[in-house]
C-alpha cells in the first residue's frame, strides 16, 4: 500500500467508522508481531465489528 493509499485507509478507518487512534495504534504494534492484513488484526482482537471489517474491505476495493 503506498503511503498516500495507507494515509487514506487510516483516515477512512478515523472518520468513516469512528475508530479511535488508539485502537489503530494497538493492531499496527499487533501486525509488527503477527504479521497480517490490518483489517484482519483489528477485528481478531475486537477492534471493529464484523460489519465494520465487510465495509473495511469494500472499501479496500475501490481503491
């Protein structure tokens, strides 16, 4: 992901689906341990909902 689309993906997780910066600062330290799609991380450590991962990867989609 290139850093303008990786830029674009925090802001989209920060204002589209609330996600707090915390919580994106906990699956980034988790995703240098195991690494692993974010999206996924968030959700296997109950980050996001399972409806906020589907729209995480429709949005992933469209880019």
């Amino acid at each position: 992901m290139s850093p303008l689309t990786y830029s674009r993906f925090i802001s989209f997780l920060q204002e589209d689906l609330a996600i707090s910066t915390a919580s994106i600062a906990v699956a980034l330290r988790r995703s240098e341990q195991n690494p692993g799609p974010l999206p996924m991380i968030l959700w296997q450590y109950g980050l996001v909902t399972i409806e906020q991962l589907d729209k995480i990867y429709d949005w992933l989609e469209t880019i």
